[in-house]
C-alpha cells in the first residue's frame, strides 16, 4: 500500500504545480501582459485566466490605477537669479499596459526622471513672482510637458503640483521688507483718499452754509450747545465789535465850572478857561 501512495503523492505535487503555474487571477485594476515564447500576445484579466505552465508563457501584471509620485527636491535658478529648492507631486496612471512594459524598462522610474528635468526647464524659464504667485499656469505647463513626453510610454500624466519652494534666509528677509512697505503705501493711498474725500465734503457744506445765513447762525448755536454739555466747561467767544462801536463813539460827559475859573483838564494836563457867554443887552 504504501508503494502505491508514493506515485499518487507524486502525481498530485505535478498536477499542483501544473495548476498554480497555468491558473492566474487579475484584479479589477490589473492587466495581465502575456509573452508567449518571447513574443506578445493580447491583454489577459480582469478575473481568472490561463497559460502554458514550464516557462512557455510569461505574465507581467500591471496596475491601472492612479499612482502619485513624488519627484525629488530640486535646486533651481529662476530667470532673475534666485535660487529656490522646489518640490512636486504628480498624478498619473497606466492607460496603455502592452506600451509601458513594451516601450520603456522601468515606467516609473522614467516618468520620475522625466518630471525631474522638465520641473528644472520650466522653472528656469520663469521669475520668482511667477513661481510664487503663479503656480497654476507652472503646473498646468508642466504637465502638458510631462504628458506629451511620456504618451508613447502608454502613461497619461494627469495632474502636476508644485508643493513647496524653499527660499535663502535673505531673499526670505528682502521679501517680507518689500511686502511691509505694500502695505504702508496702501495704508498712505486710503489715509490721503480718505482726507480728499472729507475736503470735498466740507468744501460742499461751507457752500450751502455760505448761501444760507440762518444756517450759518443755526451752526453756530449748535456748536455753542456742544461745546457747553459740560457744566463745568467755561465758554470764551468774541463779541462783534458792530455791536460796541455806538458806545465807543460817545462824548465824555464834563462837570460845570464857575464862570472865569479854568476847568480841570483831563488826565492831570493844564486847566481850561472857560469864558461865560456874553449877555446882550
């Protein structure tokens, strides 16, 4: 009995490893890139499929998904001399299996270098500014670049971002000075615009008041109730002097004398005669 389990064992290993060699499963995401002997034949999966086993058929499978790659910090030189250390992060997927195995090595390492050179290209050719306030036209021309080179691969790049830019200390310090006096020009702009605006309002009432007088008399009483709120607020005002000037203007009033005695001259000066009048006969 036991001689006649030994060949059944054997049998059973042989057809095991037959089976696990043919039989292959592909995911949903997943294709199955066969060669047959060398030589390629079509796409295999998603779900089960078969092949020669003992080395006459060989499957790659190859994942359809979004992958996202991250390209290395890169050191460059915009188009005004500034030095800047920029990062990116890109979104791609495999939409032809047979090309990306077939017509590159490596996919991934290709589209990594290829993002690299084009990131230090594109960011060459553009100022500081751009990089800064710029990115989406950055990003958006970087991936049409990118996409446009890696096509024939079977990969379509479909989103390129910029993630950080690292500047010197000192361009840092230079840009931080140059947005301080920004905001003190547009705080000198709204500060003049706002005097400008109450000019012409005050030149506007100080025309209506200039035609109306009652209202000039009006203003001036209100003013006078404002500033005397306070009952400890003590009020200082000039008086018109068209009002004093008939005061001013009458004779000093001098006492009677004895006829033939001098009067008493003002202010301690030499007497007056004064003569009585003469009495017609």
């Amino acid at each position: 009995m036991t001689a006649l389990y030994i060949p059944v064992g054997l049998v059973l290993l042989i057809l095991l490893a037959v089976t696990t060699s043919t039989v292959k499963i592909a995911r949903e995401y997943e294709r199955g890139v066969v060669f047959r002997l060398g030589r390629l034949i079509a796409l295999k999966g998603p779900g089960l499929f078969f092949i020669f086993p003992f080395g006459i058929d060989h499957v790659r499978k190859v994942d359809l998904r979004v992958i996202t790659l991250e390209v290395p910090q890169q050191e460059v030189i915009t188009s005004d001399n500034v030095t800047v250390k920029v990062n990116a992060v890109i979104f791609f997927q495999v939409v032809d299996a047979q090309a990306a195995i077939v017509r590159v090595g490596n996919f991934m390492e290709a589209t990594s270098q290829i993002a690299q050179t084009t990131l230090r290209a594109v960011l060459g050719q553009s100022s500081l500014d751009e990089l800064l306030g710029g990115r989406d036209k950055i990003n958006a021309k970087l991936q049409a670049i990118i996409d446009r080179q890696t096509e024939p691969w079977g990969v379509k790049v479909g989103t390129v971002e910029l993630k950080d830019a690292q500047l010197a200390e000192s361009m840092v310090r230079a840009l931080a000075r140059q947005a301080e006096a920004e905001r003190e020009k547009r705080a000198k702009i709204i500060a003049t615009e706002g005097e400008f605006q109450a000019a012409q309002v005050l030149a506007n009432a100080a025309e209506i008041i200039s035609t109306q007088p009652a209202a000039l008399a009006l203003r001036y009483m209100q003013t006078l109730l404002d500033m005397g709120s306070n009952q400890n607020s003590t009020i200082v005002f000039p008086i018109p002097i068209e009002l004093i000037r008939p005061l001013l203007a009458a004779p000093v009033p001098m006492k009677a004398v004895a006829p033939g005695r001098p009067a008493a001259a003002p202010n301690g000066g030499e007497p007056l005669l004064v003569k009585a009048p003469a009495v017609a006969e």
